[in-house]
C-alpha cells in the first residue's frame, strides 16, 4: 500500500500549523441547521474526529454540549487546551467506529473534514447507536475552489509535491457514496462560501498543515518551498494570496441497511 500512515497518528507532526493555518467553518452553519434540522442550544453534539476543534467551536459558541470524539493524542490535547474554559466541551479519546458514549445519548452528529478516514460501514453501525431516534449526522467539509488561476497552480504544486494527496484527497469521496451512508432520500446538501488571505509564511504553513506534505527531512523539501513561493510572487496582490473555500454541508438520517458497493 502506498498510504502506510495511520489516520489516527498522521496528523500528529502537523498540529500546530493545523491549528494556526486551517480554515474554520462559517459561522452562517449554525443559522442553517437551525433551519434545516432545529439545531437549538439545547442540542447535544457529538463532534465525531474533532481534531483540534474547529467544528466544535462552532457548536460551543451555541451553548451547545459537545463531544469531542478524536483518537490522535496531538490533536485532541490541542483541542482540550483551546477549550479548557469550556465547560460544555468534553474530551474523549475514540474513534468513530467505537465513541464509547451510551446508546441514544446525542441529537446531532457532526464531522468536520474526517469522515473520509472512517471505516464507514462499522461508523455507521456506531452512528445508529449513539443517535436519539430522531438524530441527525452533518457532514462538512471545506473544500478549495480551484476556480481562480492561484487555487489551480496551487492545485497543481500539491500534486507534485505531497507523498500520497491523489490517493488520500477527500474529493476521493463521491457524492453518491455519502448519500448512502443516510436514509435514501434523506441526505441534503448545501454550500456556503469563505476565504482565506495569507502572506507567504502564512501560505507555507497553510501547506505545511497537510498531512501529505513534503517534511523538512523529505529529499524534495527545499525544491518544494521554491516552487511554492514562485506561485506565491506570480499571484500575490499586495503581499497576500486570497485561498477561497466552498464549505459543503450534508445532512441527513439514517436507516438500518447500508447498500453494499
């Protein structure tokens, strides 16, 4: 196999430039699950692959109770020592397919930018288990819009240099794959739209924060970083590079038969 890194450890070299250089998710999510599946403070949250808690903030700047379901050490200290005021944030070493909460114990599911690493099939099961009967799962992730002519160079430096992003890119992921992780006909989808600006140490660390990149101990490191401030100095404007994000909501129910592929 190509991809020998565990899910739960690979991001453990990574986290403080997760934590400084990722984006977080639009505030306007909270206004839409409101509205679309009555998302309210009194709602309990499971943050299953919480990582360092960009999801979660959203959901304890509600008032919500949330669950940080997250198996990589690094990555949950991180999120303990960002909320540690919090007192509705509670922290749990697990995975997706074994939360270790009890049976019908949360309202609403969500995974920030992770459900891809799941073992779906035996999540699901989990999923089933931890929900109240009228749960809801939210998956969300934030995806660059490659539509402008940095997002495409970049795009393309990424695939150059990186150890396994074809092999492991979210986008990897169909649409019809997700939907038949929910009950048929259930699973809604909605986009939002935010941003990122970055001077170039900012742009670094922005590429630094992914778990494909090239290391400082790769062979390719140094020609990495050369590539990348070349694409930075040809698209800079004013000293900064605009990264643009479409944040892809689904939500939806699930039903008790997972169609095989």
């Amino acid at each position: 196999m190509k991809n020998k890194i565990s899910p739960i450890t690979r991001f453990s070299n990574v986290v403080e430039d997760y934590i400084r250089y990722r984006p977080g998710y639009p505030e306007e999510i909270i206004s839409v699950l409101n509205d679309e599946i009555n998302l309210t403070p009194r709602s309990v949250i499971a943050d299953v692959g919480s990582g360092t808690g960009k999801s979660s903030k959203l959901f304890l700047s509600n008032n919500n109770v949330v669950y940080g379901i997250e198996p990589n050490d690094a990555m949950r200290n991180a999120a303990e020592s960002e909320f540690k005021n919090f007192s509705n944030f509670i922290s749990i070493n697990a995975t997706a397919e074994n939360t270790g909460l009890p049976s019908h114990s949360v309202d609403i599911i969500v995974s920030g930018q992770a459900f891809h690493w799941f073992d779906q099939k035996a999540a699901r099961k989990e999923f089933k288990r931890i929900l109240k009967p009228v749960g809801w799962v939210v998956l969300i992730w934030n995806d660059r819009d490659n539509q402008t002519p940095f997002a495409q160079a970049y795009e393309t430096f990424v695939r150059a240099y990186s150890t396994d992003y074809v092999q492991v890119n979210h986008r990897n992921v169909d649409v019809p794959e997700i939907r038949d992780f929910f009950e048929p006909n259930s699973c809604s989808r909605m986009e939002l739209n935010h941003f990122q600006e970055f001077d170039f140490d900012g742009l670094r660390g922005r590429h630094l924060s992914a778990s494909y990149a090239y290391k400082q101990d790769h062979p390719a490191f140094d020609a990495s970083m050369k590539k990348l401030r070349e694409i930075f100095d040809q698209y800079q404007e004013g000293g900064f590079v605009k990264m643009e994000y479409i944040t892809k909501l689904y939500f939806g129910q699930l039903s008790y038969v997972l169609r095989e592929s």
